[in-house]
C-alpha cells in the first residue's frame, strides 16, 4: 500500500454466508501498479455490531491470516470509517490493508475493511478472566491500559476522530 494509503475500492457480489466461502477482489491499478486479484477464505466470525461483522479469513497467495469488518452502508448515518482508517498510521492499531464494497442478494451495500488479524482483544482477555472468576493480571492491565493511552495520546495530538477503544482495532 502506498504511503498516503490511497486505495481503490471495488464493490463485488457476495453471498448472504460469512463463513466458508472465497471471497475475491481486486487491487491496485492505480498510479501505474499492477492490477491484482486477491481472494479470502473466510475461516469464522469473531465479533459482530450494531452495523456489520467481523470475521477471520485467510488470503489465499500468501497464507496470511488478516481480519475482515463487512459494514453495513446505511444512507441514513454517515460512516466515516474509512477515511478514519486510511490515515491510521499508529503501532497500537491494526493496520488497514485494503477495502471494497460487496453486496448482497437483497442489494444491501456493505463496506470490507481488510485489516491485519490480532488474534486476542483487551475484550476477550477481560471476559476470559471474568468467565473464570479470576482477576486479569497486572501485567495485563499495565499492557493494554499502555496501548491504549499512547494511542488515546496519538489521536489527541493529531486531532483525530475515533473510537480508540474499538477491540477490533487496539493492538497490544
């Protein structure tokens, strides 16, 4: 991806499944680069929300394993997501690879945001620990409370708009 995290954005047909399917979509294309197409497996959700799901999948040429938050494009609010992600540029938040819009048999618009996979959240460990009964670890709060506070910092001083505490997105 480009420095200034230009990206084309591709709208495909989709099923209605989230999990078990290919999906396929093409990249670059743009400022002289190769145009590319990359397909996903998408191996099992791993969190949903008011607008959309996010799920693991597996790129298909590299092995890698990336995180995929399928939005809902609701006309009525206005989601700026997108451009929010696309000037992300911060160790304690995962990483946008690439987007595209896909629809679905009841012509629904959703927004694909690509993003590396972080395989455990301060929510999950926060729920794990409380489903055990058990208090989390001090090391473990001094980790994400860190995290989030150097990224808290980072958006403040960039007068960014976000959700710094969005699980899908906070990286320890």
């Amino acid at each position: 991806m480009s420095e200034d995290k230009e990206m084309s954005t591709s709208v495909i047909n989709g099923n209605d499944s989230l999990t078990g399917h290919i999906i396929s979509t093409t990249i670059g294309g743009k400022n002289g680069e190769p145009k590319q197409t990359i397909s996903y497996m998408a191996e099992r959700v791993v969190g949903t929300g008011s607008f959309g799901i996010v799920f693991q999948a597996k790129c298909l040429e590299t092995g890698e394993a990336v995180a995929i938050k399928k939005v809902l494009q609701d006309r009525r609010y206005k989601n700026r997501e997108l451009q929010l992600m696309r000037v992300m540029d911060h160790p304690n938040v995962a990483t946008l690879k690439h987007c595209f819009f896909s629809t679905t048999s009841t012509d629904e618009l959703f927004l694909n945001l690509v993003m590396e996979y972080v395989p455990e959240s301060m929510y999950r460990v926060l729920k794990h620990y409380n489903n055990a009964n058990q208090r989390i670890p001090i090391i473990y709060v001094k980790l994400y409370m860190s995290s989030a506070l150097r990224g808290k910092t980072w958006s403040s001083q960039d007068s960014r708009d976000w959700c710094w505490l969005c699980p899908w997105c906070l990286r320890s």
